[in-house]
C-alpha cells in the first residue's frame, strides 16, 4: 500500500519558473526530494508557452466566448487541447521579479484564463514586501514563500494540490455532464 501512496505522490507536476539559474536548480531540488514531478522554465513568457498559451490567449478566449452561442461544448474542447498542451501541470510556483514578464503578471494570465484558472499559483520573492504579497495572495496566489525557498516551505504545496485535483474531478465530471446533455439535443 505504501507504494500506490509514493506512487500517487509522484503524479504531481509542477511548473517552476524563475529567470536566476541557483534558485530554479534550488526550487527543483527541492520539490523532486518531495516525490513531484518538476518542469523548470526561466521566463514567464516560457511557461505560458509550455502551458499552450500565448501572451494574449486570455483575453482572446473572453473575446471567443463572447462571440460564439455555443460557448460551453466550445470551450470544453479548447480547455482539453490546453490540458494537453500543460501535460498536466498541478501547481505552478513562480518567482515574483523577472525580466519581461513579473511573476505577478503570469499569476494574473492564468488566472485569466478559462483552462488554467484552477491550477495553484505560489509566489516566491526575496523581497519581503506586504503590499506586494498581498496583492499576490488577493489576486489568486494560494502562498507567497519569501526566498531561499526551503523544504518546510515545499511541504505547504501539498493541501493546494490536493484542492487542485479535486477540482480537477469536479471539472471532468462537469465536462462529461455538459457533452452527454448538449450531444442529446
């Protein structure tokens, strides 16, 4: 039983981005000594693009939606090719500043996003700022770690995974329902 129990644990997949080499390598150390598996990016622009989304695929998604009269079944499928496209990322944990793209402003894209909205997003800066951790935490970030990341901190991702994938139940059970109710029509 032990092993289906280590084996489930490895089923989680983080997506880890942060533009310093050290802190990534330390990030990812970390959360693979903890049984997840672990994607690395250095940008927020890259993450967005593992993910299978681009810059603007947010707000181009809103706009879809609007226009088109069969929304749901619609954005069943384009939710799907996204979660393909993630390869079934469970919680992204992000560096704050960043070049280009702040880890803010990525919380806020997937966040935005009809696909990604559920995924955990967790902050980590080495700046101790309370206006920018709770501005983080206000617009959806379930933890803001303040740098260097350490184990005890890793292991407060767990309950925001296990939210995450019950949701992701709830959301299948609820895709499944939405194709059986519009393909009987």
């Amino acid at each position: 039983m032990g092993m289906a129990i280590d084996r489930d644990d490895t089923q989680f997949h983080v997506l880890a981005v942060d533009d310093s080499l050290i802190d990534r390598k330390l990030i990812e150390r970390l959360l693979k000594t903890s049984s997840f598996q672990v994607t690395a990016v250095d940008s927020g622009s890259k993450a967005l693009e593992f993910l299978g989304l681009n810059n603007n695929d947010a707000d181009d998604d809103e706009e879809y939606e609007q226009r088109d009269s069969n929304t749901e079944s619609v954005s069943s499928d384009e939710d799907q090719d996204h979660q393909d496209l993630g390869l079934g990322v469970n919680l992204i944990i992000t560096d704050y500043c960043m070049p280009g793209m702040t880890g803010y402003d990525l919380l806020k894209k997937i966040k935005k996003s009809s696909s990604f909205k559920d995924i955990p997003v967790v902050i980590m800066s080495s700046e101790n700022i309370p206006s920018r951790i709770n501005r983080c935490l206000e617009d959806g970030a379930e933890e803001f770690f303040l740098k260097p990341v350490q184990l005890s901190d890793v292991n407060k991702l767990r309950p925001h995974l296990m939210k995450g994938r019950s949701k992701d139940i709830d959301s299948s059970h609820k895709t499944t329902s939405t194709r059986l109710i519009t393909s009987g029509n």
